[in-house]
C-alpha cells in the first residue's frame, strides 16, 4: 500500500487548507525591497520578481490547483460514468452512438483540443473545470462500457429484465456498486491529470488570469528568470509533482487492488 503517497498527498491539501491559518502573509502584497530574494528566514520559499511571498502564493494558488483538479477529474469521471454504463446497458443503437462520439472527441488530441477551446474563451476557474472535463471523459466511459457490458451478460441481470424491473432502478442499485471501482480509479487519475492540464495552460498563458493564481501560473511567471531565480519555478514545480504523482500513485494501487479481486471471483 502507497503509504507515503498517502501522507504525501494529505500533507499537501493541510499545507494548501490549513497553511493561510499559520503562515499570514498576503500572497498580494508588493515588497519593492525583496524582489527575488532567495530562500530565507524571512522569506521561507523566496519572493518573485515583484517581490511577492512565494509561500504564501503557494498556499493560495494550491487551492484553485486542487479545485480545478477535483471538480474536473469528478465531473469527467461521472459523464464517463453514465454514458458507459448507459451503452452498456442498452447496446444496439445506443451503443452505436457512443462509440462514434467517442472517436469523435479522440480524433483531436486532448491537449490540442483543450488549446482550440480555450483560445475562445475567456479562462476562468469554472471555466477550465469544465474545459478539461469535457475533454477527459472519454477513457473513463470506454472502460465503464466494457465492464457494463460483463455486467448486462450476467443471469441476475436478465431476470430483473424479465421482472420488467425499471431500468433506472436496474442502473443505480446494480449497476453503480459494481462500477465504483473503475469510477474511483479513474477518478484518482483524472485530478493528477487535470492538475497537469491546468498548469500546462497557465504555463502557456492560456490559464488562470491575475490577480487569480494557481500552480501553473506561479511557475510560468518564474521561467523568465530562472537563471538567476530558480526558486520561483522550482516550488510551484514540486507542489504539482508531489500531488500528481502520490495520485497516479493510489491510483495504480487501487487498480492493482481491483484487478486482484476480479482474478479470485
């Protein structure tokens, strides 16, 4: 069991939740006597270039980082969810349908697709929650149809049909338990993927706009100066590398974990 992927990602969400009620710096306030001053008792983590605390907008960028993460990752892996399980269950025409929109959204390769979208739009946090959900639901459904359809197969299930047993009924009490699993792996590696999505975009200037801040726009602001200012870019680096590989991490776990109790039924 990941253990210290575990302590590592519950460490970073108390850093990112909790840190604001210990560390009281403003990540706003302008310190025109400590531009890019390095790592020190004053500063723990170093300023940037307009002399802000690089802790403190840590603390603060790591909460739109986390909600871009969770809220995507969640809202892909629902869609995901209920179209599988939904052409799973019904096949035929249905299924048909799915597939053609399915290869549809993978004719164009999700990070191109999220550039194209958001060129359009002004980004916002609900804005990029939605963004990279509607171009991360595709894996998690193709996985849910295939499970769905080893489901449909089983007797149980032809005998609540039979029974003329509801089909929305047939879908929330027996379908849902058995496809949690696949949900909450998928899930697990969606925010890792979305986190990275997100910072991908800001880093290109396409993300979050100031005075907002995320992990990604904290980095892509260092890259003008990391020659003489690693910090600034080194922090917000590690922070996204912490959290999304302790997440592909568990995810890997969990899927271990179900894989291994498909092989002893």
């Amino acid at each position: 069991m990941p253990y210290l992927s575990f302590i590592a990602l519950i460490s970073v969400f108390i850093f990112v939740f909790v840190g604001e009620f210990v560390y009281l710096q403003s990540p706003y306030e302008l310190h025109k006597e400590a531009i890019l001053v390095a790592p020190s008792s004053l500063f723990p983590l170093g300023t940037d270039r307009l002399g802000r605390d690089l802790l403190a907008r840590l603390i603060e960028g790591g909460k739109v980082s986390l909600l871009i993460g969770i809220g995507s990752a969640f809202i892909a892996s629902f869609v995901g969810l209920m179209l599988g399980a939904t052409a799973g269950y019904f096949r035929g025409k249905v299924d048909k349908a799915f597939v053609v929109t399915v290869d549809l959204f993978l004719t164009f390769p999700t990070f191109f697709l999220l550039l194209a979208l958001v060129s359009y739009i002004n980004a916002s946090v609900w804005v990029l929650i939605l963004i990279i959900s509607v171009t991360g639901w595709m894996t998690t459904a193709r996985l849910i149809r295939s499970e769905s359809f080893a489901i449909t197969s089983q007797p149980f299930i032809k005998i609540l049909n039979i029974a003329k047993v509801s089909r929305a009924k047939i879908l929330l009490k027996y379908y849902a338990p058995l496809l949690t699993p696949i949900f909450f792996v998928s899930f697990t590696f969606g925010v890792g993927g979305a986190i990275l999505s997100e910072s991908g975009l800001s880093y290109l200037g396409l993300g979050i706009v100031a005075p907002q801040m995320s992990w990604g726009t904290i980095l892509s602001n260092g890259k003008e100066v990391l020659d003489i200012a690693w910090w600034v870019s080194f922090f917000p680096g590690l922070m996204i590398f912490l959290v999304t590989f302790s997440l592909m991490n568990i995810a890997n776990y969990l899927q271990n974990l179900n894989s291994s109790k498909d092989i002893q039924k």
